[in-house]
C-alpha cells in the first residue's frame, strides 16, 4: 500500500511517502532558525510552525513521490511521545486526511518509529536488540514486532547527544555538539584526561551521562585557572577523553543487553544502532567490533532516516496496518508514552 506519514513531535515538521519497503520521499523541515537565538526547542513556537508547514510538508512529499493525494492508501501519523503541541497539529492533520480520504488512520509511536526502521533500511527479523542513542534518549530494546518492545535499561539522566551538545558549549565549540566534538576529538589524546565510568560497577543496562559533563566543567576551570585559558591541545584531549569516556561506558552496557538478549537463542541474531548519535564513526566501530566478536549482525540506518523523519513514522504505520491496527477519530495525542509492552493502549486502538 501506498502510505503517507507525518511527524511533529519535536522541532522537525516531515512527511513521507512509502510504498512497501521503497521510500518514495522524506521531506524534513527544520526549526533551527526559529529557536535559535533560544537556546532550545520552544514548545509554542514549534507548534505553530508544525500547524502552519504540515499541510505544505505533505504536499511536497506527495510531489517528490509522484503521486496524489487520492492514491494514499492509508494515513500514519506521530500520536507521542512529543511536545503536545506539535503531536497535537500532526494528529489534527492526520484525522482531516484520513477522513476525507476516507482511508484508515494509524497512530505511531515515535520511538517505535526509530526501533523499527531497521526493518526498512535492512529488512531485519524480529527480535533483534536496538541500542537507541539520540539527543533525547538512550535506551535498550529488544525489538520483538511492531507493538512489542522489552526495554533492557537506559539512561537515568542526561541522554549522550545531550552531553555532547554541552560538552561542546563548555568548550566554546560549535553546536550540535556531536559533530564539532568528535571532530576535536580526532586530533586529541584520549588517555590525558582520565574521566569518569559512571555506573559500570551497577549491574544492568542502565547508563548514566550528566556527571561526565560536570567532570569536563571542573578540569576545563582547573585548566583556565592554571594557564589562564585552554590551549587548542586541551580542547582536542577533553574531546577525546569525553568521547572515549561515553564509547566504553556504551560498549559496556551493550555487552550486558547482548548478554540478556543472546540468552533467548534468536533465530538470526542482529544489533541495530540508532538516533543522532550512532553517526558517531568511533562508537560505531567500537560497536561493530563488539558485535562481530559477539556473533551479531551489526546495521546502522543511514543519517537521514536515524535522526527525526516521517519515512520511519509510515513504516511504522504499515507494519502496524499489516497486523490490522488502525484508530479512529478518537486517537489521541500523548506527552508521554513509554515503548514498553504493559504500556497502556491508546484510545481508539486495534478496531
Ligand atoms: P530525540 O529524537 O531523542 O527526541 P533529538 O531529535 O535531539 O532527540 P537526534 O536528532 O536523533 O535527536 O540526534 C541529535 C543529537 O545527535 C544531538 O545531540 C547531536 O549532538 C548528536 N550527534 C549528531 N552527530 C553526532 C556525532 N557525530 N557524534 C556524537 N553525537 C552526534
Ligand atoms: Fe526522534
């Protein structure tokens, strides 16, 4: 079928069209330039942005497929977890398409969204395990289908991309923090500023990031108290330090979800990494090398469809339309909605 999904959970408005398997197109709008000089995402100017391009965002997708808006076979759509005023505009928009088409309504997960769009970009076979590593999250999954999803453990506070992004601010570097630190990162040595593990002695999944972030703060002030600023050599070192500090905390942690989820013998073993943060060339490779000794196949979706897009919001959409859920005009936008398989269904869910 020919599916239209929408996304506005945060501060990207998208649209995408897929048929099967095939992306006909992904348009992501983003929201930068208006929240810039904010310092962070603004809930009531993203809504309003989201209210005012969804329609637009649609159109162009609709174009750059090829197709009309009368061929849609079905309408998918961020129902949470989000900034309620955008999930609100993405799922008003949703429900006026759908009922004018006349077509069913699907209501997605936005982190279902993520764990299973390595079934799209690799055609993985469920269960496979899912480290999703993001700005707003870090968590793992196993992925059993498209509604059923084991949360192994995640972050207790700050999300890694989070943590990159001030690290960066701490050191003067240019935001997102992800980018601009690895690459400080590549000209420093990553043995000079010995920074802390945090929560490798607790057993489990869980991770923790914001006392890395502080342990940067304190040496960049011993340092600028010592010399009276940071030479270039210091940034590229704490980089590299910060850097290596998250890879060996996440390679850690994922050894132990590999552990648990090994234990269930599946059939074709596989680890998928995802969000903004698995553009990360060193953890990547760390995690490969973990996988490969592991026996696990090892996937990454390209950048593109990793950080927010609606392309993983219609996929969604048609694996869930694949098992006969649709929702109708009582679907419902959520704050929050955890992955886990006990969650509370949505109104309007499974007709
Ligand atoms: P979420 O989708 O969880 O709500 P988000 O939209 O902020 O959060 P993404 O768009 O998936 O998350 O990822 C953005 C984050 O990824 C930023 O924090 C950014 O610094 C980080 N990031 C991007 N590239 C890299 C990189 N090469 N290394 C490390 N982090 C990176
Ligand atoms: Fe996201």
């Amino acid at each position: 079928p020919l599916i239209l999904g929408l996304e506005s959970s945060c501060d990207d408005t998208a649209a995408a069209v897929l048929r099967g398997r095939a992306v006909l197109s992904s348009v992501v709008m983003g929201q930068n330039a208006l929240h810039e000089a904010f310092g962070g995402v603004v809930p009531e100017i993203a809504a309003r942005a989201h209210a005012e391009r969804l329609d637009l965002c649609a159109e162009q997708a609709l174009d750059e497929a090829g197709v009309t808006l009368a061929q849609v076979d079905a309408i998918a759509v961020t129902a949470g977890p989000g900034l309620i005023g955008g999930v609100l505009s993405g799922v008003m928009t949703a429900k006026g398409l759908a009922t004018a088409l006349n077509v069913p309504l699907i209501g997605v997960n936005h982190l279902a969204g993520h764990a299973l769009t390595p079934r799209l970009t690799d055609g993985l076979a469920f269960p496979y395990l899912m480290l999703l590593v993001s700005g707003g999250h870090c968590q793992f999954l196993v992925v059993r289908g498209p509604q059923d999803f084991t949360r192994l453990g995640g972050t207790i506070d700050d999300a890694p991309g989070e943590a990159f992004d001030k690290t960066a601010r701490i050191l003067g570097l240019p935001q997102p923090g992800g980018p601009s630190v690895e690459a400080e990162a590549a000209m420093g040595d990553e043995t000079r500023f010995r920074l802390p593990r945090p929560l490798l002695d607790r057993e489990g999944c869980d991770l923790s990031f914001s006392g890395l972030k502080t342990a940067i703060l304190r040496q960049r002030d011993s340092l600028v108290e010592a010399q009276g600023g940071l030479h270039a050599q210091d940034r590229a070192d704490l980089c590299a330090g910060f850097q290596a500090a998250v890879r060996d905390v996440l390679v850690e942690k994922t050894r132990r979800a590999i552990a648990a989820y090994l234990s269930e013998t599946p059939a074709e073993p596989a680890f998928a990494i995802a969000g903004g943060v698995a553009a990360n060339q060193t953890l990547r490779a760390a995690l490969e090398a973990l996988c490969a000794d592991a026996g696990l196949r090892f996937t990454a979706p390209p950048l593109g469809l990793c950080t927010d897009n609606a392309a993983m919001i219609a996929w969604a959409g048609s694996e869930l339309l694949a098992l006969g859920v649709t929702h109708d005009m009582t679907l419902q936008a959520r704050p929050r909605w955890p992955l886990d398989r006990d969650a509370a269904p949505l109104v309007g869910h499974g007709k």
